[in-house]
C-alpha cells in the first residue's frame, strides 16, 4: 500500500503512556487545542489493514500499531 509520512513539529512533545491526534487537512474543524493538522495530506487513507509506525530522528521504530480486520 501507499506509505504517508508526517513529520512532528519540533516544538512537539509526546509524553510516555499519553497520546496526540493528527489530523488531515479537511478534518481540521474538528480540531482540538492539542491536536495536530497534516496540512499535506488530505486523508489516512485507513483500510481493512494498516500499519502504524513512529520512527525517531535517527531513523530507529520506537512503535508500532498493526491493525487488520479478519471477517469470520
């Protein structure tokens, strides 16, 4: 599948065991004061499955989601 990439602003900071929201551009009504806006990208693109990955400034995975929807 395609690859989207968003890169965190630098004055940005995750906090362990907390989370942030990234918004797409045409979702940026809903927009809470801790949200952030992907401003290039005008959707997810979400699916049956994806994957989910943070990598850090050095280019290391620090986490990772997988999701896939299995129909029985």
């Amino acid at each position: 599948g395609e690859t989207l990439t968003y890169t965190f602003p630098d004055n940005c900071l995750l906090r362990p065991n907390h989370s942030i929201k990234i918004l797409t551009k045409p979702n940026e009504s809903e927009r809470k004061s801790t949200d952030l806006i992907a401003s290039s990208l005008s959707s997810w693109h979400t699916g049956l499955n994806f994957i989910t990955t943070l990598i850090n400034a050095e280019g290391k995975d620090r986490a990772s989601l997988t999701k896939k929807t299995i129909f029985s």
